[in-house]
C-alpha cells in the first residue's frame, strides 16, 4: 500500500485552512502567489497535510458545503495575476470601491477574450483535451451555469418547464445560442484545473500533501441534481420528496432540516455506483487524502418528509454503505478517504468505518466534559484517528478557552499537567503528542487568534466563509516553534 495515499501510513501533522483564506487575491484568497508561500510556511514548519474545505463554486451564502457542482472547482479561487503572466489577460489598477466577486468573473471574461486571441496552438489542444477527458460533468455544469444566469441565478426548479425537465428540443437551442457563454464557463474550470495541478505538484515537491472535504448529500440547486434527477428523491416537478437533516438531539429541539435531496440508493446500487465513483475520481484527481462530512448517512439516514418544516418527523431509514464502499474500493485501492464520525455515532457505524479501514475524528474541544471516559479525551484516543483542537465548525481555542468557566479552565489546566504554556499553544501540544496517527491545527489556533476569526458559526447564514489571515499575524519564531513540537511527537516526515 502506497505510504503517502493511506491516511494510516505514518504520524503526519497538518494544518487546516481554506484557500479563500489565503492574503491576496481580490475579495477572497486565490491559488496566487500566497498559496505557494503558504505551502513553503508548511513546509518550513515540519507540515506534511493541508486539509481545507470543499472548493466547489458556491451558492451566494458562500457556503462550501451548499455547491453548484460536486466536480467543478470555483473560479473565484483563480488567480489572475497567473492569467497576466500567461498574457491572457492585461494588467491593471484595480478600481476603487470595486465588488470583488463581479470584478473577478468580469475579468476571467477578459481572459477568455485574451486567449481566445493569443493562445498558442499547444494551449488550444490542451483545453481541447481538457474538454472531451471532463466532458461527463463540464458539459452539464457548463450548460446549467449559463441557464442559471440567463434567468437572473434563479434555482432551476424556477426555470421554464422545458429547461427544468431538460426537454432534448430546448436544451439543442440552448447550447446553440449560449455557446459563448457556455464555452467561457469551460475555460474557467480548464484554467481552475490547470492552477490547480501546479499547486499540487509545486506541494508534492515539498512534501505536502493536499487534503480534501466533501460533503455527503448534495445542493437541491446543483448541476448534478438537475443533470441527473434519476439519482434523486424527486417528484415529476424536481421537488424533493424526502430531505437529509438530523434528528432532534440536545443542541436541537427540533433537529436539523438541511434540505438537500435524497439519494435513490437502490437506482445508484443497480449501476454500480456509477455516480459516486465518478465523484470520488474527481476528488483524487484533486486531492491526496479525502474528508467525508456525515460520514454517518452511509450506514443510515434521517429522511425527513419535504414538507416538514422541522427534522421532528424523520425516520433513520438505512443506506447501502457497505455495498457502496466496496465497490469504491474495488476501484480506488487504497481508498484514502477519512470518515466525518462526530457526534452520537452508534456501533453499526463504527463497524462500516472500521470494516474499509477509515480513519475517524477527534475534537479536543469536545474533550474535557463528562468525566474520564469522554472518547474525545487524548487517553482515550486509539491510532485510527485524526485529532483536531477544532474544526471550521469549531470556535478557535482561543476563543473557546476563554468562554469557559473557570472551574472548567481549572480542570483543563490539571489534565494538561498544569502547563506553564498559554492557550492555544498548550491545546496544540496535546493533539501532537496524541496516540492518534494524523493531528491537524487550524491556522488560527497557530496563530493564537480569538473567536472574532472563526470561520463559521453552524445555525447562523451571515458573516460565515469570509475569515482570511495576514502574514504580519506570523511570528518570526512560528515555523521553528511548530516544527519542534512536530519532530519532538514523531510527526515529522522526511
């Protein structure tokens, strides 16, 4: 088994931070410059995994877990300044008071017009081949994106009839007359991919590996649900019969309704899980290790009523997970995937995670109530695991730390060993010295940040996904001080 593609293959250290995040760029970080000094940073400090969140284009919310598409990357992650290396694209001052995300998608259409001017033959047969080898997504998503923007960013459930049923007439014209459109759509994820790909090279070189998240249901609103509704819970008008969420529990009193559709698992298991497995090759074609959110929903899933307006009147209605994980890794072997198992997960899923070797996750801020025996408790930890001080979900330690009572501050401080270090700093020592095989920080516990810099808060739709760090946030002493504890708990690979 390949060392580097099995999450369990060695003691690795990582850090967590999502590309939006990066310095630079125009409204949000891009695969610019700042990606590749980021990757250096990771590599200075002993980092061996960059985990980051799912990179899809996203619905206005800008939510990485509410996508367009489960294959396409975002185009705003494009970074223009390769676009005016690469002559495509003239530079200039970028106006004042601009909105970002406008300015972004009006000057990727000026790259299309410089490429389609100035492209040599070679570039030309590469998007091209780039073409006809995604053509079994792009061709979809293409078409759905431009629809999409022909009728205001309207859902496509609120199409005419012809396009939401994708009636073979309406969608030939279509194509015929948005072909511009459609094809400029084509050449912003041929130029995402092609960044992408250099990136992940200029990584491999130094050691870094590139860690993926995906979620486990799907936007209602995406290419994918409108491309393929055969694989969904739909009625003949595209709505949603049943929906994905969780039941009640003691954060909810009334659950949680997600919304997305669900799958047709027995239409998905009659193909051979045709769908997922083109899903995960375009995870792999991107990443070297894989997150799944609600890992789960695999094993069995809350299917609540579409007209429920809570998750109150779901059933748990079970999934056929070990079929489908079989077949993954009778396709992809290893199967470098790590399992979302937070939360009360029962025996059965534990059983599937441990049946296709997958590593869990444990969260230290969960860790320090309930006694001795809290699973998330470093004493309690087993090798197949990945610790977190936190997660994008999560507060940062800091402002975690600080919100607690003092009695409970008093009790994290004991368990630690009374530690003469601060917060966050004695939190990131205990997952690096954890038994757990993989231990990830988030940037902002690295660099000591409070709550104003968390990334998202969960119930809440405004003021998430916009979290981006500056370099002058960096001590000078941060690599050296990361690496040390790295090579002192073994996570140091050569």
């Amino acid at each position: 088994m390949s060392d580097h593609r099995s999450p369990m293959g060695r003691r690795r250290a990582g850090v967590l931070l999502h590309p939006t995040s990066l310095p630079g760029g125009m409204g949000n970080g891009d695969l610019g410059p700042d990606a590749y000094r980021f990757v250096e940073f990771l590599a200075t400090a002993g980092i061996s995994l960059w985990q980051m969140l799912p990179i899809a284009p996203t619905h206005g919310d800008l939510s990485p877990y509410h996508a367009l598409s489960v294959h396409a990357g975002n185009p705003l992650l494009i970074s223009l300044d390769w676009l005016i290396a690469r002559g495509w694209l003239d530079a200039e001052k970028v106006p004042a008071h601009v909105e970002a995300r406008g300015y972004r998608y009006q000057r990727l259409n000026e790259a299309w017009r410089g490429f389609q001017a100035r492209a040599t033959q070679q570039e030309r047969e590469e998007f091209g081949r780039f073409q006809l080898g995604q053509s079994h997504w792009l061709d979809d998503y293409a078409l759905f994106q431009s629809l999409r923007k022909l009728h205001g960013g309207k859902s496509w459930l609120d199409w005419p009839a012809e396009f939401r049923d994708r009636e073979p007439k309406a969608l030939a014209r279509a194509r015929k007359s948005l072909s511009e459109d459609i094809d400029r759509i084509r050449f912003e994820q041929f130029i995402f991919h092609w960044q992408w790909r250099e990136l992940r090279r200029y990584a491999s070189d130094r050691g870094v590996l590139l860690f993926g998240d995906m979620p486990i249901f799907v936007s209602h609103d995406s290419a994918e649900v409108w491309g393929h509704p055969e694989y969904f819970a739909l009625d003949e008008a595209g709505q949603p019969l049943t929906v994905a969420g969780v039941p009640p529990d003691y954060f909810a009193a009334t659950g949680q309704r997600w919304g997305n559709p669900h799958y047709r698992w027995e239409r998905m298991e009659a193909d051979g899980f045709k769908w997922w497995k083109a899903r995960i090759a375009t995870q792999l074609a991107l990443f070297d290790w894989v997150r799944i959110d609600h890992f789960r929903g695999f094993e069995a899933y809350w299917e609540i009523p579409a007209h429920s307006q809570t998750a109150i009147e779901g059933r748990w209605v079970k999934a056929p997970g070990e079929a489908l994980f079989q077949s993954l890794q009778e396709t992809f072997d290893p199967l470098p995937l790590v399992a979302e198992d937070l939360g009360i997960i029962t025996p059965e899923v534990e059983s599937l995670r441990k049946q296709f070797r997958l590593p869990g996750m444990k969260i230290l801020q969960f860790a320090f109530e309930g006694g001795a025996s809290n699973p998330y408790l470093p004493h309690n930890h087993q090798s197949d695991f990945i610790v977190y001080t936190g997660t994008h979900d999560n507060d940062t330690t800091v402002g975690w730390y600080n919100n607690l009572n003092p009695d409970l501050q008093v009790r994290i401080l004991d368990y630690l060993g009374q530690t003469n270090e601060f917060m966050p700093w004695a939190l990131i020592r205990c997952a690096l010295a954890s038994v757990s095989q993989v231990a990830i920080i988030p940037l902002q516990d690295i660099l000591g940040l409070d709550g104003k810099h968390r990334m998202n808060m969960p119930g809440t739709t405004s003021n998430n996904w916009t979290w981006r760090f500056s370099w002058d946030q960096f001590e000078p002493s941060t690599a050296e001080r990361l690496r040390h504890m790295v090579e002192t708990y073994g996570r140091f690979v050569r």
